[in-house]
C-alpha cells in the first residue's frame, strides 16, 4: 500500500504575511480560498516538491510558531542559502554535517525549517 505525505499544516498568526513570505521565498501559490467567514485555505508547494503546506484560518488548533522541524531536501546547500539571501530571507550560514549540509530559516511566526543537501554516498557505504 502507497502512502504519499501531500500536505502539511503549517500554523501561522498573519495569513496575508505569511502567505507573503513564502512566495518570496520561491513557494508556488496553489489556493487561496475563504471557505467561510472563519475558515481560509492557502495551499503552497516548494518548487519541485509533492508535498505542500496549508496555512490559513481555522485549519488547525496548533499554536503560531509551534512547528520546528519542517524540513526540505536540496541539490546545493550552498546555492539554496544564496537563493533565499537574494529574495530577502534570512538564513543561516551552512551548518555541515555527516549527515549532510545545512541551512535554517524560519516563517514571521518562528516556524522553523531546515534545507538539507544530502551527503554523497557514492563513494562509500551509507550508514545504516
């Protein structure tokens, strides 16, 4: 049985805001809809990703900011920061790894995200 992670709720204070600041962060927005008076549903999706976020209105009892692992797979670390640097997102440097290069943001509400450039395996055997 396939089981594919599409989307994730990400809880944010400002939708607008937050909305905002992952496009510019190179996110595409998906939907925007005002299902209600108390319920709105934005849907973005990271560029090249098949999995998305939602954040909106009324969409999760979770606390802004509460997420803080949120974690996306790049080719480059290094390409990535610069990426996010020339659209106006702060970053950190590259953390390396063992396991991998790294770079943390987070959204204006303390949602915290990490970009990670996987390690090359093709010299040698992958730990297990």
């Amino acid at each position: 049985m396939d089981m594919k992670l599409e989307l994730v709720a990400v809880p944010v204070t400002d939708v607008d805001r937050a909305k905002d600041f992952y496009v510019r962060a190179g996110f595409v927005a998906d939907h925007d809809h005002a299902v209600s008076d108390t319920i709105r549903f934005v849907q973005l999706t990271p560029p090249g990703s098949a999995c998305s976020i939602a954040i909106g209105s009324g969409l999760s009892s979770m606390q802004p900011g509460s997420l803080d692992n949120m974690q996306m797979v790049v080719a480059d670390a290094d390409a990535a920061r610069a990426e996010l640097i020339e659209r106006g997102i702060e970053v950190s440097e590259v953390d390396a790894q063992p396991w991998g290069r790294f770079v943390f943001f987070s959204d204006p509400d303390g949602n915290q995200w990490a970009l990670q450039q996987l390690p090359d395996y093709s010299a040698g055997a992958r730990d297990a």
